[in-house]
C-alpha cells in the first residue's frame, strides 16, 4: 500500500484528537457522581464543566510560537503528557477544587492538541490527500466523545465510578506518547530549521513516488520570498486576508450554535416535551452517534468535491435545521406531542449537516490558508478564538432559552448561519488539490479568495 506510513501517521497523530473529544465529553456523565460525593452547587458544577475550556484558551495561547520553535512533533508529545498527568491529577483530586485545578491542566492540553495536530497533518499530507487527513482529526474528537459515553457507562456502577472515568484518559495518552516517539516532523518544518536530509526522508516515506529534492527547493523558495528584505519577522498586508479566513470559520463552526447541541441536548429535548431523563439521555446518545458516523462521509467528500462545495451544503442544511427547531417552538401549542420529534428530527438533521461540513472542513482551512514562517502562531490565535466563542456560546445559551425561548433563540443561530453562507462565498478559498506553498504563493499575489 503507497501511503501505508502516511496513514499510520496520521492515524497516531489524530490520537490526540481522540482525547480532545474524550476530555469534552467524559464530565457529562462523571458530574453526576461528582456531585454526589461532594454535593456541589450549581456555581461549583458549572466551574467543574467549563474548567476544561478555561485552560484550553490558555493553552491555545500561548503555545503557538512553540510549536514553531520546537517542532510539531515535539508539542504533540509534550501534549500527550499533560494529558496524562491531568487525567491522574483529576482521579486522584481529594476534595472539588484540586479537581477544577486539575481540569483546567488538563484544558491545557486540549488547547494546544486543537491547533497543533491539524498543523501537523496538514504539513505531512500530500495536497490530493490533506483533507481527507486533516479530517481525521475531527473524526477522531466525534470518536473520543463516543468513547467516553461507553467509559461512563462502564464505571457507572463501580465504587470508583467517576474517578476511573477520568482516569481511563491516561490509555490513549500514553499511546500518543509512545507512537509519536516513532514518527519524523513535518518535513516543512525540517526544512525551515534547515534539516534538509531529514525532510528529505520523510518525504521518501509519505510520497515514494515523488522527487523529495523538487519538494524541498518549492518550500525553500517559499521561505525565501517570505523571509525578503527582511531577517527580522515583519507582519505583512498579505496576511491580513488569511487571519480573516481563519477566525471568521472558526466564528461559523462555533456560533451557528454546535457546543448548544452537544452539551445541552438533554435540556433541549426536556423543554421541548421529553419528560424522562433517560430518554433525553438516550436521544442525546444517538446524536453523538450520528456526529461520528457522519464524519466519515466528509473525509470521503473533501478532497473529491472540495471545501467550499461542502459548506455551502452543511450551511445549508443546518440554517433549514435551526428554523426547523425555532419553528416547533413557535408552534408547540398546534404540535402538542408531535413537537418533541420535530425537535429530534431538526436536531439530528443539523448533526448530519454540521459533521460533513463545518466540523471538519473549519479545521482543514485553518490548516491550509497561513503562510508557513506564521503557521504555528496563527492557527493558536484561531484556536483561541474557537474557545472563546465556544465559551461565549455556551454560557449565554441557558440564558437565552430561558429569556428568549427557543423560538428566537434558534433563529438567532439561523440567522447567524445565513450571514456564515455569504461570508464563505466572499473570503473563504477553494484549497482542494493546491499545494500549501500554492496557497501562500496566492495571498502574496493578493489573488481574491474567490479566484483560487
């Protein structure tokens, strides 16, 4: 098999990806014995929940520049021991507030796992290949999701039920740590550190059939034209544009209101006519399902039909879906019983829609658009501003349902879609089948980002 290396390597990178996903979702279920070891108040519940996003703001922050002085694959595995040692921290936190202490550590490494492994898939794909590769990294958040709801359910009777949920985190970390000691850099970064031989075999590994040498002088001459005139880094107009790119997708994939779904779908379906809490668990479930299953079908798609062709079509589908949801709200009197389905029906189809588009493709972009001297630093402001609009989001959504109802709350996120749809189709470009070298070649020309 050609990219037999290739695959193994992103297949270990996106391990990381796993347990960003494990980490989101893994409270869920662990807060309800948390809760009744410490009898929490609702301040206390809520720092526990959102700790996590706490630290991933700072860590998105402030390890961007370190992954361009150090290596990907060195900030990877330095991610894979946080990792570890939070996730013992929490297990082991003898009363609630070491466990907030703890999770914001742990937040950390979510921050920083968030840019940096699509970074690194980026640089270590082939162009025909980089979406469906990068894509594996939202995949594998849908699978850590899932794999903490079956962990939940493993514990969930056991004596240690909560601290072995938080515990079982340690597995797939150590796995990433060990992997990852076998994998090469990106041979972009090889050869901005001037490592030529050792980007050299790398490239032998990931594109056999291609000429290493001709791959290296195409990134050497993108270094030369950025580094012109100038030893000393030097913020360009040309960048302006992908920064624009990189935050306003990074505002579409969180504001269209996908964080409201995930963690409040149980109170979503409780208010519109669930009166058991299982069920509303189990409909939850089934979400998380579809959300995993249906990442598969954008990895397929990316790289055949291209990133602007599946936004537009999730964008499309999931402003239908919200005014859908806002609808049954509108009319809950004239539905009665037939409201709580409609709101299924709305909420599993926005699923569907935002997995094959926005929850992948928003990582792929942010992936490719920057130009190499500040790609490490600019997907950590974006990662950022994925976490502070995830917060932002996430707290004011109670409010909303409560103030608003989910009428216009909805809606709101619907309208909010409609204004993503015309943003994509002015500023974001079509990447698919372009080199990453291409890509900035474009932003320096100041080529339109409709005319990639």
């Amino acid at each position: 098999m050609k990219h037999l290396w290739l695959y193994i390597i992103s297949i270990m990178a996106s391990l990381g990806g796993l347990l960003s996903g494990y980490d989101t979702g893994v409270i869920s279920g662990a807060l309800l014995y948390i809760n009744e070891s410490w009898n929490l108040t609702d301040t206390l519940q809520g720092l526990v929940v959102s700790a996590v996003l706490i630290g991933a703001v700072i860590g998105a922050a402030t390890n961007g520049i370190l992954a361009d002085v150090f290596g990907r694959k060195k900030i990877i595995m330095s991610t894979a021991v946080i990792f570890i040692l939070g996730s013992v921290m929490c297990a082991f936190a003898p009363n609630v507030i070491v466990l907030i202490v703890s999770r914001v550590f742990v937040g950390l490494a979510v921050g920083i796992v968030n840019f940096v492994v699509p970074l690194y898939l980026s640089e270590i794909s082939p162009k025909q290949m980089r979406g469906t590769l990068v894509s594996l990294y939202q995949w594998a958040i849908t699978a850590g999701i899932l794999f903490s709801y079956f962990i939940n359910a493993a514990f969930a009777n056991t004596a240690l039920n909560w601290r072995l949920m938080l515990f079982a985190g340690v597995v797939p970390a150590t796995i990433l740590f060990v992997g990852m000691c076998f994998m090469k850099d990106t041979p972009r970064w090889l050869v901005s550190k001037k490592k030529d031989e050792e980007a050299k075999q790398v490239f032998k590994k990931i594109e056999p059939d291609d000429d290493p040498d001709k791959e290296i002088n195409e990134i050497k001459s993108t270094i030369r034209k950025s580094n012109a005139g100038s030893k000393k880094f030097e913020f360009k107009k040309y960048m302006i544009m992908p920064f624009i790119v990189g935050i306003g997708i990074m505002f579409a994939q969180i504001c269209t209101g996908i964080n409201t779904i995930i963690y409040y779908a149980p109170t979503i379906f409780k208010s519109a006519g669930f009166d058991s809490n299982i069920t509303a668990i189990y409909a939850t479930t089934g979400i998380g399902l579809v959300n995993f299953f249906m990442t598969i079908v954008a990895i397929y798609f990316t790289d055949r039909l291209g990133r602007k062709p599946l936004l537009y079509f999730g964008l499309t589908g999931i402003t239908l879906s919200l005014f859908a949801l806002g609808l049954s709200y509108h009319f809950a009197g004239m539905l009665g019983d037939t409201q709580k389905w409609v709101a299924v029906g709305s909420l599993i189809s926005y699923i569907v829609f935002f997995a094959m588009s926005l929850g992948p493709v928003g990582w792929i972009i942010v992936s490719e658009v920057f130009p190499l001297k500040i790609r490490g630093m600019s997907m950590s402001i974006c990662t950022v501003s994925n976490f502070a609009f995830n917060f932002f989001v996430v707290a004011s959504f109670p409010i909303l349902l409560n103030r608003l109802g989910g009428a216009w709350t909805f809606s709101m996120f619907g309208l909010v879609s409609i204004l993503c749809i015309i943003f994509v189709y002015f500023c974001v470009p079509e990447t698919k089948g372009i080199s990453l070298e291409k890509i900035e070649e474009n932003w320096v020309n100041g080529v339109k980002p409709r005319d990639f």
